[in-house]
C-alpha cells in the first residue's frame, strides 16, 4: 500500500527536530501507547516534550521497507519497520537501530497508529 508505506516515512520523519507537536497526531488518543495499558495525548506530548529536551538533536532513517500484514478487517494493518537512529546532547551521542510494530487504522483520508511496539538494539548493548 503506497500511501500506508507513506505514512510510515513521514512518521519516521516526523521524530526529527523542528517537528514541534506533529508527532502526536500519529497516535490515537487515547491510545495504548505503553505495555502497561492506557496513556493520553497529554502524556505523549508530556513524555515527548522530556525527550526532546533530553535529546535535543536527532536523526532518524527507515532502514528497508515496512512489512504490511493486512489484518482480516479491511482497514487495520500490522507494519513491521525498523529505522536507525542517531540521538546527540551536548554530553554524548547514541546510536543503533529501533525494530517497530505498529497497528495502523485507516482514518479518513489518513492513518492513524493504534498500537506501538519498539524494541531498541543500541550500538554497544
């Protein structure tokens, strides 16, 4: 689906700087964002707006191309996708590679994320 792989990169591209609060939208809110359960709007921006301050600079790229299973509900898919990611603050930098697993609904003309999963391999760990 061009579109769904689309939404995918502008999401990968939505992490870098400058993005402000676009992020968010990317959620649904509220969504189950965490293992443990439910999280609002208010705590994605709350969290996000702590680890923009963390990380002030940061880069991110989609590595290959997302795997898309169409679930038996027409709009629903599971992406699978990975991005490499480099994070900096004045102190040090990170890097490696982040594994992703999404649900991803149709939403009008658009998307939205349901559910997300990452499973980080930085480099050194």
């Amino acid at each position: 689906n061009g579109s769904l792989a689309r939404f995918i990169a502008d999401f990968v591209r939505a992490g870098e700087i400058g993005s402000g609060e676009d992020q968010t939208d990317y959620y649904a809110s509220p969504c189950d964002y965490f293992e443990n359960g439910q999280c609002t709007r208010e705590s994605i921006l709350r969290e996000l707006l702590d680890y923009n301050h963390k990380w002030p600079s940061r880069q991110y790229q989609l590595l290959g191309t997302p795997l898309v299973n169409v679930t038996n509900q027409g709009d629903q898919y599971d992406v699978a996708f990975k991005i490499s990611f480099t994070l900096h603050n004045r102190a040090k930098a990170v890097s490696g590679v982040c594994y992703f697993r999404a649900q991803v609904v149709r939403h009008q003309d658009s998307f939205l994320i349901t559910t997300i999963r990452e499973k980080f391999a930085a480099d050194g760990s």
